[in-house]
C-alpha cells in the first residue's frame, strides 16, 4: 500500500462515503476504510428519511448533495405522509411529513458504490488506529499510512475524534427491533414519549410496509435508573396502552443496537490535519435523533474542505464555519430545544402538559428544529 495518500477516511458510512465521494469527484486521491466486513451490514438505523421538500426546510441553507435528493428506488422501501407523536397521557397530534423509509444497508453500498465510482478506492473489513499522524490498517488490508489529511468519519466514539483530544460527547442508547405480522398505520412514523418506555428519550414505530416496521428505543444512560434498554423495548412492545395494540402479535426478525449523539457538536472539528463528520463530530438533530442527512451533508463539505485545502482553494480552517453555514443554526437550535424538553422528561405530568400546550403545527415546527412559543417562554 502506498504510504503516501493525499486524504484517508476513516468510515464507510453516509458522512464518510459523501466525503470520499467529495474528493475524488475533484480529482483527489482517497482511500475510504471500514472495519466492517461488507460496508452498510449490520444495521444499526431506523431508515427514516424525510423527503428532499422536508430537508430543505429543516436545513434551508445547506446544500444537498443528489446522494440525499435523488435516491433510486430500489433503496426506498416504503414511503409515510405523517408524523405522530404520542404524549404519556396516549394522547397524540400529528402533522403532514413526507417521508422516505431506506433499506440502510443498501443506501451505504450505494453512497460507497458513488464514491468508487467517482475514483475513491474503498477498503472494507479493514480497522484504522491512529497514532501521531499515521494511520495504521489492519485486518483484511494492513498497511500504515501518512495522509495529507485525515477525515473522521466513524460514528459516535471516533478515533480520530479521540486523537484531536476531544471529549467522550454524549449519547442516547438506542435498541430497535425490526418486526413482522404488525398490526400498524403504515402511513405514519410515531414517536412515543413517557417517563416509564422512553426514559430521557422516545419509543418509535417506523414502518417498512403494511405490517412490517423497524421498533425501537432511544434513551440517555442518565435516565435509565439501573433498567435495561430490552426490558423497556419489550415493555413498550407489550404493555403500552396504544402501542400494545399495534406490535403485541408482531414476530421480532433482527435485533439493532446503537449509540446517538444527543449533545450536537463537543470541542473541535477540525484540528491541524483532521476533520470530523457525521455522528463522530455530533451532528444529529438531538430532537429526533435523525443524522443521516446532516452525515451527508457534514461528508461533503469535509470532502470539499479536504480537496479545497490540497488544491490551495480553501484553507482546512475554514471547515468549522462552512457546516456552521450551512447547518449549524438547526443543530445548534435542536439541542437547545432538547435541553428544554429534558425537564419535562422528568415527570409525565410535565410532559403531557407541555404536549397540550403545542399545536401540531409547532409540534412540526419544534421537528424542525424551530422554537415555538410555549417552549420559548420556559
Ligand atoms: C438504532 C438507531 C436508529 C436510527 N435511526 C435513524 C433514522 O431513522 N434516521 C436517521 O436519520 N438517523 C437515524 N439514526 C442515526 C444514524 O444512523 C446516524 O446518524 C448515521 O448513521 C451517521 O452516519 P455516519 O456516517 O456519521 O456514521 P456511521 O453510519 O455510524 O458510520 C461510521 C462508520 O465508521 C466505521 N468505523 C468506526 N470506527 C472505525 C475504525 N476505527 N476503523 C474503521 N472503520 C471504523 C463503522 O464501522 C461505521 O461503518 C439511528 C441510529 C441508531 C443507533
């Protein structure tokens, strides 16, 4: 292996393969690796994807590269025109929201297949380490390399993010299971908010069809009082009051596990030779744990930055400020307004009465990450 490579990402996912896409697409050289064995398997995601109209207005300045636009077909599984969002109480408001629901797996083959394509050479099952500029490979490929520059890519517990010295962010544990044989609106994402099935966090059904859909758990450790995140999936899949009644005869098919950033962006993103993007820079909207399209918008400006910088067209510094640009407002805004709602979290009296207060258009407003009122004056 040439030790000699212009730029080295380290991730495989949506940011990292925007990324990878980015640079070559310029004409840059960059080797895109992945630790796991087939990139986009296993599976740790709801696949939940607003449509290109939505994004637009949850990220009005960012641009959004075609990889979130024009998504082929065989990638959309289903499609959902609502958002219901459940308070403790089972009362729920919903609101128009058009959204795309993606085979995940296949959606990170094709975001990698683009950054083939564009003439990145992608290193699968291969585990990066990091160690005072080089990166050492091992696994399916072995190797060490001095990068130009380095992108970290690499979900919520970065190794590059670790080398630039930043702190462990904060996360939401998630636990989602994909069910069969479910009795659900196939029409609508729900979220579900109570104290006892989604403590610091919410319970969602994403379908994946008329009687399939992904199940799942968010919650942050902080609220979990000693209880395991199965034990509350299971509860919520057989006791809640509304949901009871969709899931309790589902069969579960795949069991799903992961961590969210819930805290936006901690410390640096750019730090002398390296770039965070995606979930290892924190950028999900903490309101509804959503990361893929901020992934793949952060990827592309990394990408963008990377190629910049080699090409003596935009300094690396300016990184920061472009995703500030082109997104940071919503970001920045979610997690004030998450910071709000933690409180209410607490108790479901709070929560049911903070629910009562939102109409459903500032229900979506809040979804967009948007301060209504009611919350403004908390
Ligand atoms: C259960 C669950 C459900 C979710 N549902 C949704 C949803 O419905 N909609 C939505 O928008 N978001 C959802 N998210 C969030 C979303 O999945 C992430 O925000 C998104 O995947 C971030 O993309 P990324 O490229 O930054 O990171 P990732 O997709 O996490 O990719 C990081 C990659 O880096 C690789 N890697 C890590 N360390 C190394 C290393 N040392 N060497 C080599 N490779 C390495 C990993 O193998 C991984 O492939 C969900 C998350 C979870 C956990």
């Amino acid at each position: 292996m040439k030790e000699d490579i212009m730029v080295v990402v380290v991730g495989a996912g949506p940011a990292g393969c925007s990324a990878a896409e980015a640079v070559a697409a310029s004409g840059g050289e960059v080797l895109l690796i992945d630790k796991k064995s087939e990139i986009g398997s296993p599976v740790q995601c709801g696949g939940f994807l607003p449509e290109a109209v939505e994004l637009e207005k949850l990220m009005p300045r960012a641009h959004l590269p075609e990889a979130l636009r024009e998504i082929p077909e065989r990638i959309i599984l289903h499609r959902t025109h609502l958002q219901r969002i459940y308070s403790p109480s089972g009362n729920y408001k919903q609101f128009a929201v058009a959204g795309r629901v993606l085979d995940r797996r296949a959606y990170d083959r094709y975001l990698a297949a683009r950054a083939a394509g564009a003439g990145a050479r992608v290193l699968p099952a291969t585990r990066a380490r990091l160690e005072e500029g080089i990166v050492h490979l091992s696994g399916h490929f072995n190797g060490k390399i001095r990068p130009e520059i380095i992108i970290g890519a690499d979900g919520p517990h970065s190794i590059v993010s670790r080398a630039m010295g930043n702190p462990i962010q904060e996360t939401g544990i998630c636990l989602e299971y994909e069910m069969a044989d479910v009795n659900i609106d196939p029409d609508a994402a729900e979220m579900y908010f109570s104290a006892q099935y989604a403590p610091g966090g919410y319970a969602w059904i994403i379908p994946l069809g008329q009687d399939m859909a992904n199940v799942g758990v968010g919650v942050r450790a902080s609220y979990l009082a000693g209880q395991k995140l199965p034990l509350i999936l299971d509860r919520f899949i057989r006791e809640h009051t509304i949901a009871a009644e969709k899931l309790a005869g589902g069969e579960v098919l795949a069991v799903m596990r992961g961590l969210v950033p819930a805290g936006g962006t901690l410390g640096a993103i750019q730090k002398g030779n390296m770039l965070l993007a995606g979930d290892a820079a924190g950028h999900v909207m903490a309101t509804s744990g959503g990361g893929i399209p901020l992934a793949v918008v952060a990827g592309r400006i990394a990408g963008e930055a990377a190629i910049g910088q080699l090409q003596g067209k935009m300094a690396l510094t300016n990184y920061a400020s472009r995703i500030r640009e082109e997104f940071g407002i919503e970001l920045s805004r979610s997690v004030q307004i998450r910071k709000m709602v933690d409180m209410a979290m607490k108790s479901d009296r709070l929560m049911n009465a903070l629910f009562a207060a939102l109409s459903p258009a500032q229900m979506k407003s809040v979804m967009r990450a948007q301060i209504p009122a009611p919350l403004a004056s908390r």
